[in-house]
C-alpha cells in the first residue's frame, strides 16, 4: 500500500489538495517557490514517479527513454538502477545496432570478439501486438575488430512511429529500435508470463513489452543477468540471478503489464 503522509513530487510535478491551496505565485516566480505544505520537492529532475513496495523509495525515470533511479527517502540518496545493464549491452563483445540518420535507418554489427562472426541477419517491421509488416534479410561475415553497415532498412517501407518498431537478430543477438519517444508511443496492454526454469527466470510477452524490469522486493543490491530491456511478442528471454542480495520475493514488471510476482528458491 502507498503511504499516504506523503506525495512524491519529481522534479516540478505537482499537486493540490482541497483546503491546501499553494501560494499564487508572483510574475517570473516558479510554482515550486511556493509549495503547500504536504508537498515536498524532492528531486531537480525526472518523470513517472511511484513508490517501492516497502515504501521506503521512489522509483522514476531520469526523463522519456532515460534511465530509472530510485530515491532512498531516509537518506536522500539517488542510485541510478539501469546504467549497468545498458553499459553492459552496449560493451557486448558482437553488438546488432540501428544507427538512425535523417533520411534513413541502418543496421550495424560490431565484432569486438576474437573470433568472425557469420549468420544470417534478419531485421523485420513489427507493430505492438506482433504482426510482421516487412522482412529483409541478408547473410553477413564480419570479422573480428571489424564495424560493418550490414543493412538498409528503407526497402521495410513507411513505419508508423507511434505503433511499430524494427527487430533485428542475428546468431542469437538481437536489438530492438523504437522510433520515437515513449510517451508519443501507443503502447497497448501486455501480459507478461514468467516462471522458474534451472535457477533462472523465463519471460514472454504476448504484446510488445516496454521496460521489463526484475526486482527483488524490500532489498537493494541485487544483480540479473540482464535487466530493463524490451520484449518482442512471442520471443522469450531466460535470465539468470547473478546475486539475490537476500531477496525473495521477485517482481517482473514492464511499463505497460501488470506485475508478477514469484518465490525465488537458490
């Protein structure tokens, strides 16, 4: 249950209460000059604030398609609970990327590894519940240390921004590119599935998922495999515990999916 002695207020995020009006501000003054008293401001930054289950923390978004952070309340202090996942994406040893240009969209794979790398690239033009709109695919060889434009996306068509995305896979890697902002985006309701499989975590989405995140309820400190990342319909993600930090009770969450909640046993 959220606590109700208090409201989070992110950055300017504001709010009224009958009875509690805030001050009018003078000409050239901000609001947040001028707060009633229960509302306190407790960030500079951010957007789509919520409580942690235990109530002790706020979770929000650094801004649209930013980071999430998570504000302990006793002592103030900001984590910023995405960047190791993206970092470690990004600094995969064989990395699929979009590289996005004003008049078109390419795919890239990046071979930092010691070995070439060959297969199949495969990107197609989805929307949100999973129907294929348009697939290219082409074979590739790249080798290692080597960065190769390996695709054009063009010939895929005209994409509807706010309700379709590309996928592209290759050798078990894939990447996803979202096209325009995520409060522009019609994202509809996805239903998550999860369960326990060999100590690890597995999880579909019958609708485009935005933002799955994992989370061990009432500690910090705890480490996946991989984490706030986005699910395709009809794919499957297996994700190991990499340190459960004491934790338990387990949330798999997406933006737009009710949460499930598991037991985890080591």
């Amino acid at each position: 249950m959220k606590p109700k002695s208090q409201i989070p207020a992110i950055g300017l995020a504001l709010g009224l209460v009958a009875g509690l009006p805030a001050a009018t501000p003078a000409p050239g003054e901000s609001p947040a000059d001028h707060l009633p008293p229960h509302i306190r401001q407790v960030t500079w930054f951010g957007e789509r604030a919520d409580w942690s289950h235990d109530g002790k923390r706020i979770l929000f978004l650094s801004k649209t398609f930013g980071d999430a952070m998570e504000l302990d309340l006793a002592t103030k202090a900001i984590r910023n609970r995405t960047a190791h996942y993206f970092l470690r994406r990004a600094y995969e040893p064989v990395l699929v990327s979009f590289e996005k240009t004003p008049d078109r969209i390419n795919v890239w794979v990046i071979n930092d590894s010691p070995q070439p790398v060959s297969g199949t690239l495969v990107v197609q033009r989805l929307d949100f519940n999973g129907k294929v709109l348009g697939k290219l695919q082409v074979d590739v060889a790249v080798k290692s240390g080597e960065a190769r434009r390996c695709l054009n996306a063009t010939p895929l068509g005209e994409i509807s921004l706010r309700s379709e995305f590309l996928h592209a896979a290759l050798a078990g890697r894939e990447s996803i590119c979202l096209l325009i902002g995520e409060r522009y985006l019609h994202l509809p309701t996805a239903r998550l599935a999860a369960r326990l499989a060999d100590g690890r975590i597995e999880i579909e989405t019958d609708q485009f998922a935005r933002e799955v995140a994992l989370e061990f309820e009432a500690v910090t400190g705890a480490v996946f495999e991989d984490n706030f990342f986005d699910l395709a319909p009809g794919r499957k993600r297996t994700i190991a515990v990499r340190k459960a930090a004491g934790g338990t009770a387990l949330t798999v969450r997406a933006l737009n999916a009710e949460p499930i909640r598991l037991v985890w046993k080591p």
